[in-house]
C-alpha cells in the first residue's frame, strides 16, 4: 500500500487482550509505528509533527501519546534526535 493512501492497522489492535491497555490513540499511534518500518529495521525515526498530523492533535498531544506506548511497554525509547524536524528514535516490542 502507498503510504500516501493511508496506512494498515492490525486488527490484533482490537481483537487481541494484550492490546487492551491502549487507548484509541495509542492504537493509531502504534499502527502508524508500524507502517513506517521499512526493510524490517530494528529502530524506527518518528517526526513527532507528522505523527500529530496523523492523529489530528498537537505535536506535544502527539509526544504523550508516545510516552504512553512507552510506559506501558509497547516500545523502547531509544531517544530524540534533537534538531528540526525533532525525531523520536523508537524500537517496537512485540
């Protein structure tokens, strides 16, 4: 699927309990996460603004969710690289 389309949400998001801690957001997120890996890499970049484009919130809305994934074990941190367009550095769990 072109990334321009739109993106593919996993139907384990909702379908599967370990999940059930997210919240709507959180999926999207995740889902969004997801579809930017390319070449199965083990660190995926995320510009923070183009995640709250996605999510239709701010870019601060945007990095809470994030913390959220985060806290609640869904991924790691591998930190921000500072700059403009600032990027989260994250590595997915499975």
């Amino acid at each position: 699927m072109d990334k321009e389309e739109g993106i593919l949400i996993p139907k384990a998001l909702f379908s599967d309990p370990k999940y059930k801690p997210m919240y709507f957001l959180e999926k999207m997120a995740y889902a969004y996460i997801l579809n930017q890996r390319e070449m199965n890499l083990a660190v995926v970049g995320i510009k923070g603004q183009e995640l709250a484009d996605f999510l239709g919130v701010t870019e601060n809305e945007a990095n809470q969710v994030l913390s959220g994934l985060i806290r609640k074990g869904y991924i790691d941190d591998m930190g921000v690289r500072d700059g403009y367009p600032r990027m989260w550095l994250l590595q997915i769990k499975r």
